[in-house]
C-alpha cells in the first residue's frame, strides 16, 4: 500500500532548464554544461561557480545566466494544487526528491517549500544524486516509510529505474493528465 508520495522538482513542478542551456553551448563544450550541472547538483560546487562557470562556457556574463534561469523555472500550477489537495487529505506522506544546487529551492518554494511536503531531500545536501538508488533509500527512511510504501514522481526514465531498484514503485511524469490518472489507480491499488 502507498503511503508517501515523492515529486521531483524539475520537469515535474518546474520546468527545466538543463537543456536549454546545453542547447546553447558550442557542440564540442555541450557535455562541459552537464558536468557543471552535476557538480552543482552533488554540492562540488557553489550556486555561484555554477552560474560563472556555466557563463563562461556559454560566454555570457553570470547575471545573464541568472536571469534565464528564473524566465525558464515556470510552476506547474495544476501539480502543485494536486499537492495541495493530498495535503488537505492528510492520508499520504509527501516528500520532495531532487538534483539541485544550493539556493534554488528556497527560490523557488521559499516558506512554502515545508507546507507543502513532509520531507525534503536535496542532492548537493547529500553529496548523492539521482539515479543512485541510494538517495530513494534515504528519502524513504526521512520520511519514516519503507521504500515499497513510496511512489516517485520524476520525468526522467533513469531515474524511475533507480527508484524502482531501490524499491519504490515510479510514475514518470508525461504530463499533467497522466500523472493524476497513473496516481489514481496506484493509490486505489
């Protein structure tokens, strides 16, 4: 039986900007924007790195990375009135499991960040990222559930796989519909 759901951030409640920013780098530096990613994401290094590292690859300025990265986070309002109506119901655990750096979260969510899930789990915090099956190992144990009472939400194949190997039951994110029909079935399951 579900006990707790988990949402990923981006590609599920905000949308991305990893590939628009890819996109934009000359072929032979595109796999240097991932790797910046990453690094950010496992807390190698500072919000502020990334953004200087990520404009000289790019070769803009980090003020102007900076302001395509809060144009490009749109919320998914219809996901996150989903949250706020499990909220309302008080039967299900609700975490948060994301790759992402420092301070983005706290931008994107601020004060609401903790009235809307139970627990949240970040990478750069952990120094573990998706897909490692580990960090679903642990987002379970801080939300105080078994990994088989946990369903992950997350828009990437990879990371399903990780959190399937770890235990949890997935859905990928496709779109809004899906996603509320997929939990639909699962929770009556």
């Amino acid at each position: 039986m579900i006990r707790g759901i988990i949402f990923d951030c981006f590609g599920v409640l905000y949308s991305g900007s990893l590939t628009l920013m890819a996109s934009m780098a000359p072929d032979d530096r595109r796999q240097e924007i991932y790797d910046i990613n990453l690094q950010k994401d496992y807390g190698y290094i500072s919000y502020d790195e990334y953004l200087a590292q990520t404009a000289e690859v790019l070769g803009l300025q980090s003020s102007d990375i900076e302001k395509m990265l809060r144009e490009k986070h749109v919320r998914n309002k219809e996901l996150v009135a989903y949250i706020k109506e499990l909220r309302a119901k008080g039967e299900y655990k609700l975490g948060m499991l994301s790759n992402i750096g420092e301070r983005t979260m706290q931008e994107l969510f601020g004060e609401e960040l903790h009235e809307l899930f139970d627990t949240v789990v970040l990478s750069y915090q952990e120094g573990l990222a998706k897909p490692n099956p580990v960090i679903f190992t642990l987002m379970a144990e801080r939300i105080g559930l078994r990994p088989e009472e946990c369903v992950m939400i997350d828009d990437l194949a990879d990371n399903c796989e990780g959190a399937e190997v770890a235990g949890m039951q997935s859905i990928q994110h496709t779109s809004n519909e899906r996603t509320k029909e997929l939990m639909y079935k699962l929770l009556l399951s």
